[in-house]
C-alpha cells in the first residue's frame, strides 16, 4: 500500500516495562485457520486479526481495545494500540512518560462528517502538566520523554476512535501519578495537530476506485520530524486500490496496514471483503475481518483490490519511514514508495 526512547527515574516513580501489552488489551490470532487454500501459504504470518477486548482503567477507557507490541507483529520495531471509546471520564488517572517518540490519532466513526469527532477530549501533556482541549479529529506527536496524561473524555456525544503508535517494539511507560495542578503556560501546544485531508496531496495520481474517499496523510515533517508516517481514511469503492503500474511495490520503511470498521458496537465487524496480494509470487489471501498485515522494509506486496462494502469501513497505514515518494525502482523492477 503506498498511503502511506529512557527511564524518567525518581524514587516516587514506578517503572514499568512490558514486553507485550497486558491480557486484558490484548487477544491476537496467530496464522488465520479456516481461510480458503490458506494452509500452504508462504506469508501467512504476516496476516494477524484484531481480536478486541474490553478495556480497563478509569470511567472513560475503550469499550473495546486491542493493543500490539513488535513482538506480537513479526518482531518489527513498532507497537500500536486502536479502541473505540463512548464514555466522558478519565482514561487512567495517571500520567506516563515513554522512552520513545509516539503518535496519538482521535478521530471520529462517522464518514460523512470526518471533521466531527463527537467529544470533547482533554489532556495534560509535560512535566509541568499544561492542559490542552480539542473536539475535532486530532493528532498530539509525543517526542520521548514527555509525559502525557490524564486523557479525559469531558463530554462525548458519539463514539469516536483513538489510535497509538510507538516507535519502538517493546512497550515501555513510566507512569507518574496524577497531577493536582496544571501550568497555564502553552510550551506543547505545538505538539497538538489538526487531523485534516490536506496531505492527500500527490498521491490522489496513485490512486483506483477502491481507495478511500477521504484521507488524511500526515508525513514525517508534519509529525515533528518523527520517523514515521500514517493515514486515517474511509472506504466504500470496488476495485484495485491503485492505478496500473503502481503495483506490486515496496517501501523503505515497515508497513502496517491495518483495517478496522466503523460500527463502535461490533468491533469485530470490518464490513468489507478484501483481496491482497503478497511477495513476488503474488499470492492471494482474501480477509472480510478487522486485520493488521505485516509488509516489512523493502518487501514485494500489493495490489489491494475491494470485491465487496457492505458498510464504510475505515483503514490506516503506520509506516516507518519519512513517507516521501520517489521515482526509484528496485533492480527487479517495483517501484519505491
């Protein structure tokens, strides 16, 4: 698909490494039994499905979450986590600090309204805690280091959607306990971004009648300089996800493309059935379930083809890359994207 880190130590902090993310956020399937002619295929492992648990934690965590390491997604250097969330209240009634630079996504279900998120989010970000509020679709970029939270949902009209992505594989966090004041200074207010379609920019040339119909795409320079780049987008078009020539390609950077859909009350529902195509062999695997597929550096995959929408569903990419194109070609031939 071409859409495309230390212990902060006081002795009153706890410090807590995990390997993986906690039972309770996590279930992943393993290589996915029962699909047609599966058993023999080379690249199956890369094909993992969302298995959605109820959250944990304060009055406002998920309804439902699922949660990555690395370790959980080939042994690639990236963890995400993706949740719906309906309920005003805190999160966790904590703060955390990473050793890592990561990304926050908010964003709304409904596709006819993408600016609309449907709450009102609150959150605290730095050692002096300054509090920051937004209801619109947002991205906060959290360079190491800083801390964040609490997260507060201080109203919420609709279901909306909250994505993470670490830059490193292995989940780590320092978690402080809450704060009792805030700082009225805005030093971090820059760190808080509108999510908006207005990088869709060049790639519009790129793109079939099975991609999205709106996108958001923000790129490494619009990230902090954070080397990665990730998409929001909705989708209800049949066909290739690319024009011909575009396909199959690689990228300089892991790809995880992952599809969720947009009913909050069946996470497990995606809505859509879907071809995808995988290495230079081309083989198939055909999904219609909430999916991340694995497509690590420089490797052969694509085309993406939609055969059927029975609802709008949404898609995003992480890839860990600046998310620049290029005109180069591999010595056999795919295009460097």
């Amino acid at each position: 698909m071409i859409f495309q880190k230390g212990k902060h130590g006081t002795t009153r902090r706890e410090f807590v490494r995990e390997t993986g993310f906690g039972a309770a956020g996590l279930a992943l399937a393993g290589p996915l039994a029962g699909w047609a002619e599966a058993a023999a295929k080379k690249y199956q492992e890369y094909f993992h499905e969302l298995r959605f648990k109820k959250g944990e934690g304060g009055p406002g965590c998920a309804d439902h979450i699922v949660e990555l390491s690395g370790k959980n997604l080939n042994n690639r250097n990236t963890s995400f986590s993706f949740g719906y969330f309906s309920k005003p209240g805190a999160y966790k009634n904590e703060a955390r600090v990473h050793p890592y630079d990561s990304c926050l996504a908010f964003v709304g279900l409904d596709s006819a309204k993408p600016d609309y998120l449907g709450a009102e989010i609150e959150v605290s970000l730095g050692s002096n805690f300054e509090k920051y509020a937004f209801s619109i679709p947002t991205i906060i970029c959290l360079p190491k280091d800083v801390p964040i939270g609490p997260i507060v949902a201080r109203k919420v009209d609709k279901p909306y959607a909250h994505y993470e992505i670490g830059l490193q594989g292995a989940c780590e966090a320092t978690r402080l306990p809450a704060p009792t004041k805030y700082a009225e200074t805005k030093e971090h207010e820059h760190l808080i971004k509108k999510l908006s379609d207005s990088a869709m920019g060049d790639a519009a040339k790129y793109t079939g009648p099975g991609n999205a119909f709106w996108i958001s795409w923000p790129r490494s320079k619009a990230l902090e300089g954070f080397n990665v780049n990730f998409t929001w987008g909705y989708y209800k078009g049949l066909g290739n996800w690319h024009r011909e020539g575009f396909d199959p390609h690689v990228h300089v950077g892991d790809e995880f493309l992952v599809f969720v859909g947009l009913d909050a009350g069946r996470p497990q529902y995606l809505g859509s059935e879907l071809d995808m195509y995988m290495g230079p062999e081309k083989e198939l695997f055909a999904f219609s379930r909430p999916m991340v597929i694995v497509c690590p550096s420089m490797f052969v995959h694509a085309p993406i083809i939609s055969k059927k929408v029975e609802q709008i569903y949404a898609f995003f990419l992480i890839r860990t890359d600046k998310g620049d194109f290029t005109q180069k070609k591999t010595p056999e031939g795919y295009p460097i994207q």
